[in-house]
C-alpha cells in the first residue's frame, strides 16, 4: 500500500500546472495533437482534436455514428463519378469569415498537396470541383468512390483566404475553422485550451471553457482521477479497472471497441516472411486467450479479421488460426528455419491499450518456439513516422476505418504501398502482392451495395487465409466520469472527444 500511495503522490505531482487552472471541463486523453493542421494526419487521434475546431460537409455524432448533415445539409450521387453538396448558408469561420463553396473547393485541393496534407487517398480520388455558386459543390472522381460520402466527416474546412496567406508554423499550430470551439492555447505535452465558439451554426456549447488533456502515463491519467484533476478521463488503464471501480466519486463507462489490434508483417522476396509457412508458424505461436485474459484483464474480444462488424467487408465465420506452438515448431523447420531466425517486434508504446505490453508479450510467444526475438517499442511519435517509411517487418499496430467501408482501409493497409496515388500508406512492411492489388482496385469501381460487399470480403477472406496479418482483438473502450461533475457523457464509435456533444 506504501509503494502505490507514494506512486500516486509522484504521478499528482508530475501533473501539469494548469490542473490548477479553472475552467469548466477537464477532458484527459491518452494521446496528443501532433499539430493543428486538419489534414496533417490521418490518425483517430489527432482528427479528435481537430473535430473541436473545424466541421466536415457531414458528420457522425454520437452515439451511433450515423452520417448526418453538418456543412453540407444536402447529398446525393448524381451518376458513378458525380457528387453534389448543398451548403449550409449563414455559417462563419473563427476569424469572421464568410463559409462558402470556395472554402470547400480550396481545402479539397490543399489535400492534394502532401506538403499539407496525408490524406491523399481522398484527395486524389477527385478529378475536379465545380463551384456553380456558393452554396454548391460538385466533385467529380477519377473513379467511382462508393465510400466518397462516407469519410466526409473527417475531411475538415479550412477557410481559404486566411489559409493561402499563412505561413506553415502558423497553420499548423492555430487552427481557423467553422468548430463549436476556437483555440486559446496550445502547450505540446500539457494542454489544449479551448472556448465556446458563440457564432457556432448548431449553437453554443454548453461548455464555455474546455482543456482536453493528453497524458500517455498510465499512472499519471490514475491521478488526475483519483485526485479529482479531471471531469472524464479516456483511455483509462485496464490494470487499474479493480481499484477504479471501487472510488465512490467516479462512475465507469465502457463500449465495445471498432479498433482491432494486430500484427503487420513484412513478405519481402528473401526474408523468412516471404514463406507463407512462417507467417502461420507466427500466427500459431501467440496465444491471444492469454494475452486478453493476462495483459488486457479480460478488456478484449479476440477476433480473426480486422474489420468489424458494422464494415462493409465483414465476413462471419472466419475463424483464428488456433494457438499450437508444437504445430509453430513444425512449420519453422518445415520451411527451413529449424534453429530459428531473428526477428524484431516492432510497435508504439503510448498508443493503444496495453501495447507495449502486449508487444512483450508476443515476443516472448516467438522466443518459446525458438525465434531470437528484439524488441523495439517507442513512443508513437517515433513509431508511425518510420511504420509510413516502411521501416518495419513485423510491428503492432490498431486499426478501424472511419467510412465503415473496408476498401478504404485495404488501400491503406494491405495495397502494395505507392506513395503518389496514397496507396499503401500503413502497410509498414510493405506486404506485396499483385492479386490483392488487383481485386482492391477492382473492389473500388462497385457501387451496388451486395456486389460491394462480396468483393470486399473476398478480400478479407485471401487476407486471413494467406496471412497477411495476424488479428489479435478488438478493444475495449474505456472511460471514467467524476459524479459530482455532473457530466453526461455518451462515448462515440470512433472515440474522439467532441466537447460540443457533453452535456
């Protein structure tokens, strides 16, 4: 009891000094803007954030994640390639400015321009934009997008005459947007300050001043809830759940997770990876029941495919190849590798529940059946900067796509990586294979729903069978709500923290 009171005593003090600081919501994250540009990253985590300051043409407000009307209040396909949007009038950007089609026609371009922008997947899918006046837009795509809707949430507008004009440091740390909150104050590692947008189109937030923030120690989220630091606290840790329960001021709140956390790897021509039996062996070597039972205290639910349910693509019935490390042994030595070979577990170590944890975990799974495992996990400013350079050969890493639509994410994720066309862009051992790019490129011209659907689980279906990855599970989400607060808080399907919906 001694050692977890001192622990406690050092994680309070090591909390930031605006905990002291009033304001009338305190949100604690487990993670941090990486900068306030809303295209500069694809991350959940960092598109939480910005969903404070800026507004998509759509959005997916809680507690289902249902496409609704938020810029645009008006959407529909005109043909395979056509998109029209009308716009919502009366809507100002943070500095005054007039919201219009302009705006929208210069954000989509910006996202071409990977100097601003990572979502080029999105962005390159558009042949031209038409602005036949100002509260209309039509886009035109390189191909049919059957998903193009569906991710615009998460393509936030920027206004275009300040943006043009700034320089970068400016644009990337103080965001101008049309949000239900307008920046204050941004310290990296300790806070974000935000208030009430009082202009804002759906009306004011309830709360007037918000600090959302982001702490990676585990430890350190424990004392700003046991010390009463915070109002909610996200990412609250699975091996502190016993003790938290049992605070009276603080009530659990949890949801099954959409993010599946799993292994990616490598099958460079020449390494062991090439060899499908190796990529099996791997897979027969980790035991995912002890993983959710040990390192996730039951906070899991295994799965054998990394799409969930409510995605197109999700096929029921596929199944994990089981845990058998005598079964492992055999197929090392069956394909050569009888003694073992060298292999790196690679992964962040801040940014998932548990995933450094889990990391050690399946290293030491790799050493039982006799690999020489090295361990690298890092914090994920580190980690995704060389997961995008390809850097790694087998590597952790969470996943869920935001347009409820696997073909997106098999872009990203499981495309022969080609930085140009934004193909490939989190497949960080650079899997390659002709026959799933073929069928993810055929997969993107569909448009009926069924035949979209069949395509897209074939996909899934040669993913798992030819292991491609290794699925593990799919989280739990996790918060904690101070009672004497008053907070109603409902949590999302996509996790961000969006003041504007706590009541």
């Amino acid at each position: 009891m001694k050692r977890i009171a001192l622990t406690l005593i050092i994680a309070l003090l090591a909390l930031p000094a605006v905990a002291m600081a009033k304001t009338e919501l305190v949100v604690v994250t487990d993670a941090p803007p990486k900068a306030m540009n809303p295209h500069a990253y694809s991350s959940d985590a960092n598109l939480s954030y910005m969903s404070n300051f800026f507004d998509g043409l759509l959005q997916r407000p809680a507690p289902d994640g249902k496409l609704s009307p938020a810029l645009a209040v008006k959407w529909e396909r005109l043909d395979a390639l056509t998109w029209k949007f009308e716009l919502r009038k009366g809507v100002k950007f943070h500095n005054g400015n007039a919201f219009t089609a302009a705006d929208v026609k210069f954000t989509f371009e910006r996202m071409k321009d990977p100097q601003y922008s990572k979502l080029l997947n999105i962005a390159n899918s558009i042949a031209s934009i038409e602005t036949p006046d100002d509260y209309t837009v039509i886009f035109k795509t390189v191909k049919p997008v059957p998903w193009f809707a569906e991710t615009m949430h998460q393509n936030f507008i920027v206004d275009m005459e300040s943006s043009k004009g700034r320089d970068d440091g400016d644009y990337n740390t103080k965001p101008i947007g049309t949000g239900a909150y307008k920046l204050v104050e941004w310290v990296k590692g300790s806070y974000v300050r935000m208030a009430a947008n009082p202009d804002y189109w759906e009306g004011a937030p309830k709360y007037q001043t918000v600090d959302i923030r982001p702490i990676t120690e585990e430890a350190t989220r424990f004392a700003a809830l046991a010390g009463k630091q915070a109002d909610i606290v996200n990412g609250v840790p699975v091996s502190l759940i016993e003790r938290i329960e049992k605070m009276a001021h603080v009530e659990l709140i949890s949801r099954p997770a959409r993010r599946a956390i799993y292994m990616g790897m490598s099958n460079k021509a020449g390494t062991p990876f090439a060899d499908i039996r190796v990529r099996k062996a791997i897979a027969h070597a980790i035991n995912e029941d002890e993983i959710i039972d040990k390192v996730m205290r039951g906070q899991a639910t295994a799965t054998a495919q990394v799409p969930d349910v409510p995605t197109v693509g999700y096929l029921p019935g596929l199944t994990r190849l089981p845990y058998d490390p005598a079964l492992s042994k055999k197929l090392l030595a069956e394909a050569g590798y009888a003694n073992g070979f060298d292999i790196t577990v690679a992964g962040p170590n801040d940014r998932y529940v548990n995933d450094e944890k889990i990391c050690e975990a399946v290293a030491k799974y790799l050493a039982k059946v006799g690999l020489k495992v090295k361990l690298d996990v890092k914090p994920k400013s580190i980690f995704f900067d060389e997961l995008t350079e390809y850097k790694h050969g087998f590597y952790l890493i969470g996943w869920f796509d935001g347009s409820y639509d696997l073909g997106r994410s098999a872009e990203k994720l499981l495309h022969t990586p080609d930085k140009d066309k934004g193909m490939g862009t989190y497949n960080g051992g650079a899997y390659s294979d002709p026959e799933i790019d073929q069928m993810i490129i055929a997969s993107s011209s569909i448009i009926d729903r069924a035949e979209r659907e069949k395509a897209l689980q074939a996909i899934n279906k040669k993913s798992v069978e030819d292991v491609v990855w290794i699925p593990l599970h799919y989280q739990q989400d996790i918060y904690a709500v101070v009672k004497a607060s008053g907070v109603q808080f409902t949590p999302r399907p996509d996790q961000w923290i969006v003041a504007k919906e706590i009541k």
